[in-house]
C-alpha cells in the first residue's frame, strides 16, 4: 500500500472516530512526532551561509528591498 493510499485510509478511519479521549491523544501524538521529527531535522547553518544571509539582508535594506512589519500585518488582516 502506497503512502498516498495509507493516508487515506487513516483519515477515513479517523472520520469514524467518537471517541474525544482517542482523538485527544492522536493530536498529542502527532504534535509530539511533528516536534521530534523537526529536533531531528534542525541542523546549524555554518558560518559561511549565516554570513551571507547577513550581507544579503544588509544589502537588501540598503536598496529598499524591505516591507515594515506594520504594512505586512496590515496586508494580512
């Protein structure tokens, strides 16, 4: 059976659930996994990348290649 397939099937048998105990603790399992699996993944830029996002930010305020916070948020509501 194919991922595509799997997730299917789960979700149809998640669907069917009337159980909130059971529900609450699928939801704490997949939050707690989600975070495991993103701790795992977290690796630190090396020194040689983080410089560069650096001066591209500099360059980037610069040349007014920047929206203000205030403008986005308000873009966004």
């Amino acid at each position: 059976m194919d991922i595509q397939t799997r997730k299917i099937s789960f979700i149809q048998e998640f669907l069917r659930l009337q159980n909130e105990d059971v529900i609450s603790g699928l939801e704490k399992m997949l939050k707690k996994w989600k975070s495991e699996i993103f701790e795992r993944e977290l690796k630190p830029k090396d020194l040689y990348q983080f410089n560069n996002e650096i001066d591209q930010a500099l360059d980037d305020s610069e040349n007014d290649r920047l929206i203000k916070a205030t403008d986005l948020k308000s873009k966004f509501q």
